[in-house]
C-alpha cells in the first residue's frame, strides 16, 4: 500500500477494557437491600441474606390455597301441557346423567312421572351439576331431593304447619252456579265440589235455574297469616226449584270421608244419574218416537245425550262387563251387569277403554269409552239404558238404590258433627231464598234457622 494512503489512516484508539460480570452485579445492586440476598459471584454469600430467603421458600410451599368456592343457582320451572321431565332437563342444559341419578330414588320416581300442568319445580346445580330438587306435594308438603357425597339422591317430605278456620257462605244463582259462586268468594273448584256432592239428585246442566241458591261452610287454610288454600268443603246445603239438598262431610270409624244427609243417608247412590259430562239431552225416553233416519215409529228406550266425539263415557255404577264390541244400530256399544238385577247399556261410541274385555269388574265412574256416532247415529252422542230386572226404565227418572247409612252404632257421633256445621249452614244461606221447607229430624239445628214456611207440614231433604 502507498505511503500516502498509509499516512492518512487515522490511528486506531484503544477501547477500555469491559467490566466483569461481578462488577456489573455489584453495581446494579447497589440500591436494592441485598438484591435479594444472593452474592453477587465470586463474593462470599451473607449467612443472614441466604437464611431469609430458604424460609421464604419454605413458607410459600406450605401455604394452602383456598379454593374457589362452587358456583351454585337454582333454575324454577312451572310444568308446561306437555312436558317431562326430560324434555325439562334438556331445555335447562341438565345433564342427562342427573337425571338417571335422581329417578334412580323409587320414591322420586313416582314423583316425577306425576308431572301436572302448573307444578313448580326448582333445581339447584353446583357448577353446572345437580345437586337438589324440590317440587310441592301440597299445600302443606314438599318433596326435597338431594345428592349425597357418593353422588346418589336421598328424598324427604318437608311439611309446613298450616292455621286452619272455618268460613261459611253463600249465594243466590242469577245466570250461572260459577259466576254466582265467584260472587261469593268461592272458586271454581270449590263449584265443581258442590255439583259432585249433588250431582246423584240434581243435574246441574238441566235442572239449575235462576233464583236457586246455595250455602257453604269450608276450611281456610294459612300459612304465615297468608291464605293458600280453601281446605274441605265441611257441608253444603242447595235449593234446587225449592226443594232443599243438604250434606255434611264425616268420616265413619275405619272408612273414609264421604258426604251424609242430615238424617245419615249417604249422598252417594249405587249409580250415577249421567255417565258423562254433556251438554244438552237430544232425546229423552219415550216409548213413541219417530226414529230420526229409520222414519218410523220406533221405541227409544235410553237417553240421547249430546257431546262432543272423544268425551269420556264412565261406568253409571261398579259391575261387570257383559259385552263389548259392535250391536246393530248401537254401534260400537258397552252392556254392563250390576247388583240387584240392574243393567246398563252406553251406545254409538268412538272407541273403549283400552284393556276393557267381558267378564272384567268395573267401578263407579271408571272410563269405559268415549262419545262417537258409530252405528245409527245422526250427530255425536251417548245412547244410555238402564234395566231393570230386564224392564227399560227412565235413566232420568227411576229412583236409585242409595249407599250404606251412618252405622248406628255412630249416629249419635254424626249427630253431634253435624249440628254446628248445619247451624253455620243456616247463618250462611243467602237473603230471600225459596225454600219449600226444612227438615224436622234434627230440632236444635232446625230452631238455630226458622223455616220461611213455618207452620206448614215438612218435607224431608233428599
């Protein structure tokens, strides 16, 4: 290389030597309190440094964490028309296997297969699992469900203490006995009871008319001061066209509670009056009638009652069944055998009762089949007979054999029962009702109301 190049080069200065890693970790710890108590290298640890970091160490390690604590909720359901409890849970997002686990508990089962519209239902998860379920039983009970450690469920029957009263009313029929009966503070149900308890004697589609009354006397049932249901309807007293029906509600000694006249006569009747829920009568007894499609003078021996095709048709008392299956101009018909040579007759329906064969024992008011128009029929209806001994009778009219009696042995039980409920009856009967008369059997409930035909001869209430 030229000299001239050479010469212009600028000399190379020297750079400082680099510090050492030592000395870079001394001076970065200089601000810090031991930086941590580690040495830097090369200098001899400090015992005290190196023995509060090892507990340091030592109590992290030993410390425990909590635990998040499960997130839990509950889900409230109210039973849909329609719904199980499989389609619920899957609605919900609960896991299929929760629910095998809770039908797993027999008496849970039974519980859960008896869904009805309306039923509230609550379930409580823990993260995502199911870990409780109640539903009410009652107005007084409910079931509670839950999971144990070993995951199974365990049921019990939580029952709340109700306070009970007596409340007593009534009310006189201007259009309907439901809208006369919410006018008194009565629900529809507590309705249905009085038409039940009555219905062997008075048909509430075609006999109810205006100006007919009726008086009550039934449980109040409270839980923490708040009303929650009407309880037992206690006895009931009707004026139907002036004639007077009244019952009381007891229990006989080892039998259940069923309804007694005054005099100790069971209101329920060997047979039913109607076996189905109709709308109107479209043709009554009559031993002269032009058959409607035959065009001629035919015998019609039942009643004709009109209902829609599919309504339930009950057995009109217990017996056995005698036939089933098709007859002539019957149809599809249903012929039952009952005590004391009484045979009934259920004509042009749509199908029967499933399982429902000859030779099977029936009970009052169980299913047999349903309204149709098989056979002769110009529009859907039932066709009813009743026989007597092999003679037709009147379904409306002839007299039916009654229930057992008050035993004697407990009339003077009944007696005392049922005197302050009739005296409640008689405070609790509405202004201005035609009664025809009152009962004489009973003297000290008689006084505690005078009858507005006093003087008169009595009549005996049915």
């Amino acid at each position: 290389m030229p000299d001239a190049i050479r010469a212009r080069r600028a000399p190379r200065r020297a750079l400082p030597p680099l510090p050492s890693a030592a000395l870079i970790g001394a001076l970065l710890c200089l601000p810090l309190a031991g930086c941590g108590g580690r040495a830097p290298q090369g200098a001899a640890p400090d015992p005290a440094a190196t023995g509060a970091d090892a507990a340091a160490s030592v109590s992290a390690a030993t410390t425990p964490t909590t635990p998040a604590a499960p997130f839990r909720r509950s889900i409230d359901v109210t039973v849909a028309p329609g719904d199980t409890l499989e389609r619920i849970f899957r609605a919900q997002g609960l896991a299929p296997a929760d629910l095998t686990a809770l039908r797993a508990e027999p008496a849970l089962r039974r519980s859960l297969d008896r869904l009805r519209p309306g039923d509230l239902l609550r379930f409580t998860t823990e993260d995502g699992r199911l870990v409780a379920f109640e539903r009410p039983l009652g107005v007084a009970e409910t079931l509670l469900a839950t999971r144990t450690a070993e995951g199974a469920f365990r049921s019990a029957t939580r029952v709340e203490p109700l306070e009970r009263s007596v409340r007593s009313a009534g009310a006189t029929i201007t259009s309907s006995l439901f809208q006369s009966a919410k006018e008194a503070g009565i629900s529809d149900t507590m309705a249905l009871r009085i038409a039940d308890i009555f219905r062997f004697d008075i048909d509430f589609v075609l006999d109810i008319r205006p100006g007919d009354s009726f008086s009550v006397v039934h449980e109040v049932l409270r839980r923490d001061g708040r009303v929650v249901d009407e309880g037992e309807l206690l006895a009931v007293e009707f004026v139907n066209q002036g004639e007077v029906y009244r019952a009381v509600r007891w229990a006989p000694e080892g039998g259940k509670p069923d309804y007694y006249t005054p005099e100790g006569k069971s209101l329920r009747k060997a047979f039913i009056r109607a076996p189905l829920e109709f709308t109107r009568v479209s043709s009554r007894f009559n031993l002269y009638r032009r058959h409607p499609i035959l065009n001629r003078m035919r015998a019609h021996r039942g009643v004709d009652y009109a209902a829609p095709i599919g309504t339930p048709v009950k057995a009109a008392g217990g017996g056995r069944v005698a036939f089933v299956g098709v007859k002539g101009g019957y149809g599809k018909v249903v012929e039952l055998t009952h005590p004391g040579g009484v045979r009934t007759v259920y004509g042009h329906l749509s199908a029967f009762a499933r399982g429902l064969r000859p030779g099977q024992s029936v009970a009052q008011g169980q299913l047999i089949g349903k309204v149709g128009m098989t056979g002769l029929a110009t529009g859907p209806h039932l066709h009813y007979e009743f026989l007597l001994n092999g003679v037709h009778k009147d379904p409306q009219k002839v007299p039916l054999p009654k229930a057992e009696p008050v035993p004697a042995a407990q009339r003077a039980a009944f007696d005392a029962h049922a005197a302050p409920l009739l005296a409640r009856l008689g405070s609790a009967a509405p202004a201005g009702a035609q009664v025809a008369a009152r009962p004489a059997d009973l003297p000290a409930v008689a006084a505690a109301r005078p009858s507005p035909g006093a003087g008169g001869p009595s009549t005996p209430s049915r």
